[in-house]
C-alpha cells in the first residue's frame, strides 16, 4: 500500500458509517503460520544444532570404530565431537531462548470489503477506497506483478493473493469497480465521446487505436480470444489481409469496463468470444 495513513478518530467515524464489511480478507493461516518461523533467530539455532549433533555423532563413530588406530588424528576425534555436542547445546540454548521471545509481526493487510468502500488495514496504516473515487483497477499483466487499485489522488493498493477468500476479492472488487463506471461510461459515448484506453479508443460509431479510426460498418470480424493470463481482442477491417489491431485486454486499465462496453456498442453479430 501506497500513502498509508495512522487510524485517526475522523477516520475511524468514516469507518464506522460504512456500516458492516460484507467480507473480511484477513491473510491465510498458513502464512501466519509461516510467518512464525520465518524468523532466523527462531529457525537458525535449531538448524545449526542438528548439524552439530550430527558432526559429533560422525566424529564419535569414526573414533569407536578404530578406522584411525590408536593415536595421531584418532586422539582429535573425541574432543572433536564434544566441542560439536557443546556446541550443539549452546545452539539449542539460544534457539530455546529465542521461540519464548515474542514473534516479530509480519505487517500484512487485511482487506475489508464494503459495499462503498474498501479498507485495507495494517498494523501500521488503515486506507480507505471509496468506489466513487477509484480511478483504475488494473490486472497483474498491466502491472507485472498483481492487482492493484489506484485512486483519483494517486493512492494505490496492490491485492496480495495471500489471504483468505482471495478470488472472492478479486472478482467483487471488478464487479464493484465496473458497476460503479458503467453508466457514466454509457452516457459519455451516448453524447458522442471517446473513451481511452491505453491505445485503445471506444466510440459510438466505433473504435480507435492510436491514429488509426474504423467505424463498425468496416469490420468484418472481431474476435476475443480469452485465455491464461491474456484476453486478446482481435479486429479485422474491410478489404485488408492484416489484423486492423490486435491487443490484449488485460494490459488496459478497468479492463472488465472495457469489456462491457464492447458488448454493449458494437453490433451484436460481430463480437465473437473463443476460449484457448
């Protein structure tokens, strides 16, 4: 998260009227788990005593087994394995002492989802995101890394996959963040606006890519080939043997709002969706 701010009382009141969260993501119980022993000074000691133990045990055997006779290096065998077992000892001490101090907290987010809003909490910071001021969700192949939620004032919160219910999050902040652009998308191009999207421009007569317009009486397909990670819309342009444009849906901010907003301006008999 992006521009955290402490809880404040004005930001706790604002909390408080959005009423109940309609789901709470807090991180997986696996990773709390995990985050337990994360800790070197948790884990390490017991590592390196396991492998003193096993030293001296070599040591010791080798010395029982007379493979070095009687003295030279033989006599250094012994004393080997008790320096390795105090060591040992000493190591475990440490670790014993260190599983009794209190776990260093791994400052995750939780999310809460509202039907107004989203709360993103850390130890550190509470954000809120209202969805009348979202400004872009874009999807991991946008952002290279995952989702991320950017608003109007340039704050910005990225959904780590580690947390409970994570594709619920996911799938109700689209819904969420579509449902509140829609209409507003709808009126614009009504009125005879062009909506943008990265080099992807939509309009009422059409759709534009950079330089480039075409209205949908000169398609003659288009095609959105949907698979693992890509959503490539594919148009074609009357009298031309090349792809008049073909990009990738996932790489474009709000890409579901672009999504519904072909289905609902271009003409019913040219949209086609494939699966790969």
């Amino acid at each position: 998260m992006a521009n955290g701010q402490p809880m404040t009382a004005e930001r706790a009141v604002e909390i408080e009227e959005l009423g109940e969260p309609t789901s709470v993501h807090p991180p997986a119980q696996w990773l709390r788990t995990l985050d337990q022993f994360s800790d070197p000074e948790r884990v390490v000691p017991w590592v390196l005593a396991g492998l003193f133990i096993v030293v001296a045990g070599v040591l010791f055997q080798q010395y029982w087994s007379g493979a070095w006779g009687a003295g030279g290096p033989a006599v250094a065998l012994p004393i080997g394995g008790a320096v390795s077992l105090a060591l040992a000892v000493g190591s475990a001490a440490y670790g014993w002492r260190a599983i009794r101090r209190p776990v260093k907290v791994v400052d995750r987010p939780t999310y809460y989802f509202y039907p107004d809003a989203l709360v993103v909490e850390t130890a550190a910071s509470t954000e809120v995101f209202r969805w009348e001021d979202v400004d872009e969700l874009l999807a991991p192949a946008a952002t290279a890394k995952g989702f991320r939620l950017v608003a109007r004032d340039g704050r910005q919160v990225d959904f780590f996959q580690s947390v409970e219910e994570w594709g619920q999050l996911i799938q109700s902040t689209i819904a969420r963040v579509t449902a509140e652009k829609l209409p507003a998308a709808l009126e614009a191009l009504a009125a005879g606006e062009t909506l943008r999207f990265r080099n992807l421009g939509i309009r009422r007569e059409g759709l534009s890519n950079k330089d480039k317009q075409i209205d949908w009486s000169e398609v003659t397909a288009m095609v959105l080939l949907v698979r693992p990670g890509a959503s490539l819309l594919t148009v074609r342009k009357s009298g031309s043997l090349l792809n008049w444009c073909s990009m990738d849906l996932l790489e474009m901010p709000n890409n579901q709002l672009v999504y519904e907003l072909l289905v609902r301006t271009a003409p019913k008999h040219l949209l086609k969706e494939e699966t790969a």
